[in-house]
C-alpha cells in the first residue's frame, strides 16, 4: 500500500515539474521573441542564460539611451527657457515656430562640444561624436 501512494507521489511530483519546466521554456520563448537578435531558421536558438544575458544586456542599454535622452531634453529645455527670458519675443517665436533645438546655444559650438555641455562627455547616441575623425 505505501509503495502506490509514493508510486503516486512521485508521479504528481513529476508532472509538476513537468508543467513548471514547459512553464519555464515557453516564457523564455517569448523573451526571444521580443529581444533582438537574428530570428532566421538557420541560426540557433539562444540557451537559456544566453537568452536571459541578452535580455539584461539589451534593458541596461535601452535604460542608458533613455537617460541620454531625458539629459537631452532638459538641457534643450534649459536652453530654450534661458533664450525665451532673453529675447522674450524670439523665445515665443521659436516655440510657435517648432524649432525647439536651436534655442540657447552658441552658433559655433561644435556637436560634441555641445553634447559634452549637458552630459560632461561626448553622446554614445551622437553620430558626429561617435565616428573616426
């Protein structure tokens, strides 16, 4: 008699880790589905840490780009906030007019003096920053 009820033990157990394991690989299915990385039938499927890797890899850059461009922004704010106190009129002009990236700064700044201006270094997200001279 206690060999079938641990018979049946053993057998729930195993089903539930069954489920908890196909539970597992489906979500790390999904995950691959929305990280980029090559999708085509002739590349392997990434591991299971490779995935999760990736993963943590690919939300630490999208966070550093997002803090770039909240940087970006509060200094074209700042910039514009200082031309609209000023030139009042020039001030209400360029926000009217759409051209919010031109407001505070010196017309011969170089781009990565201007990206060192509002983040101490030249932008990862600059183009003209970033290439070889």
């Amino acid at each position: 008699k206690k060999s079938k009820e641990q018979k049946a033990l053993r057998l729930n157990i195993n089903a539930r880790e069954r489920r908890r394991m196909h539970d597992l690989n489906d979500a790390l299915d999904e995950l691959r589905a929305v990280i980029p990385y090559a999708h085509s039938p002739s590349v392997r499927k990434l591991s299971k840490i490779a995935t999760l890797l990736l993963a943590k890899n690919y939300i630490l850059m999208q966070a550093q780009a997002l803090e770039e461009m909240r940087r970006l922004v509060a200094y074209l704010n700042q910039g514009q906030a200082t031309a609209a106190a000023l030139h009042p009129a020039l001030g209400a002009y360029e926000q009217a007019a759409g051209y919010p990236f031109s407001a505070g700064l010196p017309p011969a700044t170089s781009c990565p003096e201007k990206c060192a201006i509002f983040n101490s270094v030249s932008s990862s997200l600059c183009k003209q920053c970033t290439e070889k001279p």
